[in-house]
C-alpha cells in the first residue's frame, strides 16, 4: 500500500491552523465535518486513513507543508494533543528529547535536578558535540 499522500490526506480531511482540530470532510463511518480521530493513552491523538493509523501532528504536517517530517514534529508547549500549527514544529531526536517533561518520581520538578544521598540537590547537564 502506497504511503499516504499530502494530496489524499487533504482530499479526506480539513485542518484548521488556530485551534488544531482535524475534521473529516466526507462521511466516513460518521458526517462529514466530524472530529477526525482519537485519543491515545500517551495523549496524542490519531487518526485512521486508509486502514493505516497515523498520528494527527504527522498528518497534520504533511497537509500544511505538502511532506512528510524527516524526523519528529514536536509539540513545543508539551501538550501532546494541541494541534495548532503555531504548536507544532519539526525537531530531531535531540531537540525532541530536549523538550521533555520530568518523570514522574522527580521529586525536584526539574530535568537534571537530583537529591544526593547526603541529601543535597546536585544538577547536572550533559552536551554531546555533534559531528
């Protein structure tokens, strides 16, 4: 099955840039101009087109630039399902990784921000050159 097309993903589908949403524009499996997509449990949203299942912000892109992303397509402010186009930009894995929230046991709130076993916070950065 051929991948899927700027030109056929805007044949299915309407995006709106300033609040994100993804509307079908033919009927499939529900009215036209209904919500396109779904919810996943990582908090993205997706969307089935063509018995394939893509992420909406990849879907997305590729309506508004005519392509595919070479890598990621970042949400800037983390929110993973705010699809506005001012939210979304391509970024590599570092970038991507860079943009990350802390984990849950992160008792600092802070990425790179840990408590020694003296009890003293202690930060730390690392930085790959690239090349």
């Amino acid at each position: 099955m051929p991948a899927l097309t700027a030109e056929r993903a805007r044949e299915l589908l309407d995006y709106d840039p300033e609040t994100g949403a993804l509307n079908w524009r033919v009927p499939r499996g529900c009215r036209s101009g209904a919500l396109a997509g779904t919810r996943t449990s990582e908090g993205y949203t997706q969307v089935e087109i063509d018995f394939r299942i893509y992420k909406s912000h990849r879907v997305i892109w590729l309506i508004q630039t005519g392509g595919w992303p070479k890598h990621h397509v970042d949400h800037r402010n983390g929110m993973r399902a705010d699809n506005r186009w001012k939210n979304l930009r391509e970024a590599t894995p570092r970038q991507n990784a860079q943009n990350r929230r802390p984990c849950a046991r992160n008792s600092s709130g802070r990425i790179g921000v840990t408590k020694t076993a003296s009890g003293r916070w202690q930060a730390f950065i690392i930085a790959r050159r690239s090349g």
